[in-house]
C-alpha cells in the first residue's frame, strides 16, 4: 500500500450461513484484525469452529475514502437478516429486535424480540430498543457502572420498576 492508500474496506462472509459483516480498517492487511462487530451472534458464530469465515477486500484508499465506501456498501445491506452490521456507518443504528442486551465483560450487543431466560442478569444488561438509543454513553456508563454493586443493582432494578 502506498501513502495514499492506507485503508481497505472488506467483507467478512460466513461461509456456513451466509451471513456477511462490512467493514474498513486502517492498517495492515495482514495484522490480525478481524472487525469492530458488537453483534453478540457475530461473535458466537465466529468463535465457532463449525463455522468458516472467508475475508474478501473489496476497497482500498484513504481512511476517508474507505470510510465512504463502507457507509455505501452497508446502505444496501445492513437491515436485512443476512447482515451481521447494526449500523449504516454513519451512525444510523439498526437493531433487530424489541430488545437489546449488552453483554457487560464484552461490550457485545444482542438483539431479540424476547429476553432469553439464560442470561445471567449479573452479567447482562436488557433495554428495549427504544430505551437503548435513548439511553446514550453516558447512562450506559453509569448502569454498567452500577452493576459492579450491591446498592447499584438495586437502583437498576427500582429504575426498572419505575418504568
């Protein structure tokens, strides 16, 4: 790559699946980056060694160009089921699903129309869509700061009642 060309835009694809996550990154083609997904099921199926991912550069520019790129490529993509993207690249968040869980040790989001019974309320924080973009960093900071105590979880809990 030469100076001008610092970025590429690329294509994860899960080959078992079909599913695909778009993305830019500045670097390196070869460093070992994977993505910047917070999608929990991206993960999950990409931890998994039944599924097989295949990499595919799509784009190479500046960091600018590539970012452009993406944000085009993801504006046809990004809410539909075949997509693991939450977001058009241009901060336009789509999330599928009445409900999102933010996973608190891995940052990972999951997104579902029913809160599963198995995650450990300990560990997972549960917000309707609504409540989640309304939320912003700061008041997801502060619940996920609120969680490392006994006093804080019951805040989150009366807070939860409150609603």
């Amino acid at each position: 790559m030469d100076n001008k060309q610092t970025s590429f835009v690329y294509i994860l694809t899960n080959q078992s699946s079909g599913k695909i996550y778009i993305g830019y990154h500045k670097g390196s083609e070869d460093d070992s980056y994977v993505c910047s997904s917070r999608n929990w099921e991206f993960w999950r199926d990409y931890s998994d060694p039944k599924m097989h991912f295949k990499r595919e550069i799509v784009f190479r520019g500046s960091r600018q160009e590539c970012q452009e790129k993406e944000s085009e490529l993801l504006s046809e993509f990004y809410d539909k089921d075949s997509c693991y993207n939450f977001s058009d690249g241009k901060h336009k968040a789509f999330f599928p699903g009445q409900y999102i869980g933010y996973e608190i040790a891995t940052k990972h989001l999951k997104c579902t129309n029913e809160i599963p019974k198995r995650f450990d309320p300990k560990k997972w924080l549960w917000y309707t869509t609504e409540e989640y973009t309304n939320l912003g960093y700061y008041g997801l900071k502060e619940d996920i700061e609120n969680t490392r105590s006994f006093k804080g979880r019951i805040k989150l809990l009366f807070r939860r009642f409150m609603k």
